[in-house]
C-alpha cells in the first residue's frame, strides 16, 4: 500500500518510525554485519590469544638463553645415601631436590610437580618422589612419572662435583 493515503496505517507506521532514523540497517543485513562481526571478532581474539600465548611461552627461554649459573648446592659428605636435601636453582625461586640413591649415585630434580606445580617430596621408604596433591609419583632414577596425573618426566638438574663439593650447573627439561 502506498504511503500517502489519508490516515497512516499499521505498515507506514512501522516504516516510518523515528528509530529507523538512529538505527537504519534493515534487520536482515542487521543479522549478517552481526554474524560477520562476530566471526572477525572471534577469529582476531583468537590470534591475540595465541599470539601472547606464544610470547608468555617464549620468555623464560628468552631470559635463559645464556648459559645458566654454576651454583653451590652443597657437600657430598652430607647427603646420606637414600636421603635428600633442598635446595634453589637457577634463582631463588625455583626449588629443586638432591637425592643420593642407594647405590651412591647423586640426582637432582626440579621440585614443581609437572601437573600442577606442587612440590614434590622425596619418599625415603618407597624410594619415589611423591607429589600429594593427586598423588602422583616419579621415579628417583630418572624423574620419570609413573602413576597419578604427571605425564611429563620432572626437570633435571644437572650436577657437577668437584672434591666434597656439589655444583648444579644447568637445567634438562
Ligand atoms: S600437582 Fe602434582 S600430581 Fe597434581
């Protein structure tokens, strides 16, 4: 129907309204800009994500990439066999894990569990490393997961001794 008949109808009336005026995309192109949008939208914050994701990653190799400290991490008189000790490397704010094996061999691990970053702790008795938030285990031999949640074997830090003394000397992820 035309819109110059006398008294506007239901349809003139609705082609006419004032919010056309601020919002003046039909609801069919409406729906495809939003639907376009979104993809766009979604496809830019995924390669945000990504893409700081990739950056976080790359940090600490970044700040690693030299050499890592030849550190003093004790004496070789003073871990017993089948006992441990603590200690910090590369910084203070990594905790790692001395052990002396039975058969005299010394090992050292990185404490953060690799599920969920818990500290591991040395279980003399059942000659394992034991990580008590859900109970998963590593060997001591090698740091190898074996039961529980853990799929990645633990750091290893690498030791050298000279003398009595004990030096960690790099980390093996
Ligand atoms: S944090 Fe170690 S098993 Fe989950």
């Amino acid at each position: 129907m035309p819109d110059d008949h006398a008294t506007p109808c239901l349809n003139c009336k609705k082609r006419n309204a004032r919010w056309r005026e601020d919002f003046p995309v039909e609801w069919e192109n409406d729906e495809y800009i939003t639907r376009r949008e979104m993809v766009k939208f979604l496809a830019l914050g995924s390669l945000t994500i990504a893409g700081a994701n990739f950056i976080l990653a790359g940090i600490p190799h970044v700040l690693q990439s030299g050499p890592l400290p030849k550190t003093k991490i004790g004496t070789a008189s003073s871990v017993a066999a089948g006992s441990s000790q603590l200690f910090r490397y590369p910084t203070n704010d990594d905790p790692c894990i001395l052990i002396r094996q039975t058969s005299g061999e010394l090992v050292a691990y990185s404490q953060v569990c690799t599920h969920l970053s818990c500290a591991v702790i040395h279980d003399q008795k059942e000659n394992t490393l034991f990580c008590p938030c859900h109970h998963g285990y590593f060997t001591v031999a090698e740091g190898r997961p074996y039961a529980g949640p853990p799929t990645r074997p633990l750091p290893r830090i690498r030791l050298e001794q000279e003398g009595d003394e004990i030096f960690a000397v790099g980390v093996e992820v």
